[in-house]
C-alpha cells in the first residue's frame, strides 16, 4: 500500500469527533442528527456493525428550547424498581433545573434506538450543561454539527442606533404621547 | 370600518412626551412637544384592498422578529390600540399573539414595566427556560365584516 493510500484508508476509517452547540434548539429533533452521527450513518461506509461510529461533544445543554407549554407538559417517567411508589413522573423543568443534561440525554437514548448497541454509542455522547469543556476532549474535536434551528436574537442584544435606524412600519398619530 | 387617516401636507406630526423631575421641594411636570423619532423612517406602502399597513407590507412576521414587533409596544410592553398602529383588526390580534409569544420567550426584557425582573433566567420554574413557538397555530379571526355578513 502506498503512503498515500495509507492516509486514505486512515481518513477513512478514523473515529472523529464532531461538536454541536444545543444552544435555543430543540433536544428531540437534535438527537435525531446526533444519533445518525454516533451510529455513523452519515459514512459510506456505514454497516451496524462495523463500529464506524463517531464520537459528539453537546454543548450549552443548559440552553436547550422546547416549544411552548412542553415544559410543563412533557413528563419523564423513572421506577427505582422497588413497590409501592417506586414510579415517579417528573415535569421537563424539574428535570433541567436537577440535571440540565438529562433531557438531551434521554433524547439521544430514545433516538439511537433500543438495539444493544446502545450502551457503546452513548458512552461516545459527551453532554456539558455550559460551554467549559476539558482540553483533552476539546483537542479531539475536528468538526461542527450544524445547528437545525436559528438561534433567536434578544432586543437588549441590538444597538440603539440599529433599532432606531430599522424601518418603521407606522409613524405615531399627531399629538400622540409617548411613554 | 374605514380607518381614518389624517391626511396632513402642511408639516410632519408631532407627538409628546411628560417629564416629570423633583427639584428639592418643587416637582415639575414637563410636556414636551418633540418630532416623532420614527419621521424618516416609515416604509412606503402600495395601496390594496387594506389600507392597513402590515396587510399591504404582506410580511410573515415571526415571533423571533422583535425589531417589528417592538413597535407596537410601549417601553412597559404593552400592545399600544389599533387608533395610534392604524392596523386592522385581524393584524392587531396577530400582532398581539406574537408579541406575547415573544415576551413568553424572554426575547423582549427591556420592554417590561418598571418592577419586573427584566431577565429572563430570574424568573421562576420552567419560565425561565428557553421556549420557542410555531407561529402557524394562531388561527387567523374572521374580521367583522363578513362576520356580520354570514348571518
């Protein structure tokens, strides 16, 4: 094999590890795109079990969105596995103010489905509530998963002059008080 | 209903603002008679069926868009009415639901009244979590006119 097709087949068959910033986006939808990276089935080379997966370091979890009224209706289900009130069904705020890395964690479980290669596919899933992420994963990382949401931007988060400067679409009537 | 729309050539309209100040014992409560700060700033629109302007702008404004959306607010977030916005009906209350979906969403702090917590992560359980909203669930209210018309 010749040194060039060596790198190839390095290239190829390397683990890589992605990043992905779950600032403002939805855990459930993202964890589709973060299981189809850690089961490696955006290869051309994917079989299931050919362990082609990639690893993906989630950051921000803290900072995920839900739509609306999700946050109080959505409900994660734990049994400790003992009788009598082991059952508990915890509210999706409850949750992230305990953990902030649980929902996304959770997302990503039900995504990469119930198979039993689950287990080694969410010890590649590296979850951080913040953006502080140690050197020695942050030194692996060689590429970005795009976001699938636009991120929202906060009106104290433009200048005065933009939003004075920004097109009006009616001006105030004569003698009109403004307060 | 025809919105009437004073239609002034002689000069540009002016609007107000009170000032109130507390000079020792003696407070001073101030009218001052300014130029509108939006005076050059307002986008022309064709005519249409509508003489509203967001009908005749014909913009899907989402709830992210707080740079539209803050000008039908006061600086304590209330919607101002639809005499002083000139919308009609149907856009006042699209208007409306949008800027509560925004205001929910914490993307509009600083328009609050004075004894809120103008940050959105002071808030209490899960309202001080991002949310996010689908804009095609405001279902669009029949206007009066055929309304009335129907029956």
């Amino acid at each position: 094999m010749s040194s060039m097709q060596r790198a190839k087949q390095w290239a190829t068959f390397a683990r890589i590890w992605h990043i992905y910033d779950a600032k403002w986006q939805n855990p459930f939808d993202s964890s589709k795109t973060i299981a189809k990276y850690l089961k490696g089935q955006h290869k051309p080379i994917y079989h299931p079990l050919s362990d082609c997966g990639d690893h993906v370091v989630v950051i921000n979890c803290r900072d995920i969105a839900l739509p609306g009224p999700e946050w109080y209706q959505r409900v994660f289900f734990h049994h400790t596995g003992y009788p009598k009130g082991g059952a508990t069904w915890t509210l999706a705020w409850e949750l992230h103010e305990k953990n902030p890395t649980k929902i996304m964690e959770r997302a990503v479980h039900r995504a990469v489905g119930g198979t039993l290669l689950r287990k080694g596919l969410m010890a590649r899933l590296h979850l951080f509530p913040d953006e502080h992420v140690s050197e020695d994963l942050l030194r692996h990382v060689t590429s970005q998963i795009p976001q699938l949401r636009v991120q929202p931007r906060r009106l104290d988060s433009y200048s005065e002059e933009e939003v004075r400067d920004f097109p009006k679409v009616f001006d105030y009537p004569a003698d009109h008080v403004i307060r | 209903m025809a919105q009437h729309k004073t239609l002034c050539t002689a000069r540009p309209a002016l609007v107000k603002q009170i000032v109130c100040a507390e000079e020792g014992n003696v407070t001073v409560i101030q009218g001052r008679v300014m130029p509108s700060p939006r005076e050059n700033r307002v986008v022309q629109t064709g005519g249409g069926t509508c003489a509203c302007p967001l009908c005749q702008l014909h913009l899907d404004i989402k709830h992210t868009d707080v740079l539209i959306l803050s000008q039908f607010l006061r600086s304590d977030g209330c919607l101002l009415p639809r005499r002083v916005s000139g919308v009609c009906r149907l856009q006042q209350r699209r208007v409306q639901q949008l800027v509560a979906m925004a205001q929910k969403a914490g993307l509009m702090p600083n328009l609050a009244p004075s004894s809120s917590k103008r940050d959105p992560r002071r808030r209490f359980g899960y309202k001080k979590f991002n949310k996010y909203y689908d804009e095609s669930t405001i279902r669009d209210v029949q206007p009066f006119s055929s309304a009335m018309s129907a029956r």
